[in-house]
C-alpha cells in the first residue's frame, strides 16, 4: 500500500511537472507577435523603381510632359511602398541618349510589375508605363 501511495506521488509530480513544463512552451511560443509578412518583391520592385526615376531624371528632353508624368507616376508608386523619391528631372543629354534613357526606364518599370504587388502599385507602374510609350512616340 506504501509503494502504491508512493508511486502515485512520483507520477503525479512527473505529470504536473511535465504539463507545466508544456504550459510555459506554449506560452513562450505564442507571448511574441507574429511578424507581418513582407510583400512579395517589394524591396526589388522599390529598388527598381528607384531606378527608373533616377534614369528619367536625367533625361533631357520633355516629351509635351509625358515624362514627367511618368515620373510622379513612380513617384505615387514608391510613396506606397514606403519609399521617398526625389529628383528634378532635367539632365542634358542628345535627343537619342534620352529616347534611351525612357527605354531603360521602361524596362525597369517592367521587371518591377512582379505578382503580389498591391493593386495600386500596379495601376502606377502601368500608368508610367503608358507615359513613356506615349513619350517615345513624340519626336
């Protein structure tokens, strides 16, 4: 009868002794916050969008506005993303160095629109990207 009372203590105490030990896990586990996930290719689209306004601002020639526009086009997009862009938007270059520069910055623009990205991030990016085609039409 002893050695029953004793082996009850001993599992008893073993129990309790592991379910707390479980009850601190689990505690431990959910006490820290989840970390909001990172929008899928965020920091390279920002990274490129950055580019492409700083390809477009040293770009001489107007364009009837249209790179400009493009501009604040990019501009809106990275301000979503958290991203501060500035620039005055005037180089001086040769009609066909800055005809160029648009298309760089149409192909960065492009890489840029990645799946996941948040809607109006896209409708920016699109938007600059029809400035530019409009812009490279002009001559």
């Amino acid at each position: 009868m002893k050695n029953v009372k004793r082996w009850r203590l001993i599992v008893s105490t073993v129990a309790v002794g592991w379910l707390m030990s479980m009850g601190l896990n689990v505690r431990a586990q959910s006490a820290a916050p989840p970390t909001p996930p990172t929008p899928p290719g965020s920091t390279a689209t920002a990274n490129l969008l950055s580019q492409a306004y700083a390809t477009l601002a040293v770009a001489d020639h107007d364009y009837q506005g249209h790179r400009v526009r493009a501009m604040k086009h990019i501009e809106v997009a990275a301000k979503v993303l958290g991203v501060t862009l500035q620039g005055k938007g005037s180089g001086h270059e040769p009609q066909a160095a800055s005809d160029q520069q648009l298309r760089t910055a149409q192909s960065l623009l492009q890489q840029a629109l990645v799946p996941g990205l948040k809607p109006r991030v896209q409708n920016q990016i699109n938007l600059a990207l029809s400035e530019l085609g409009t812009a490279l039409s002009i001559k």
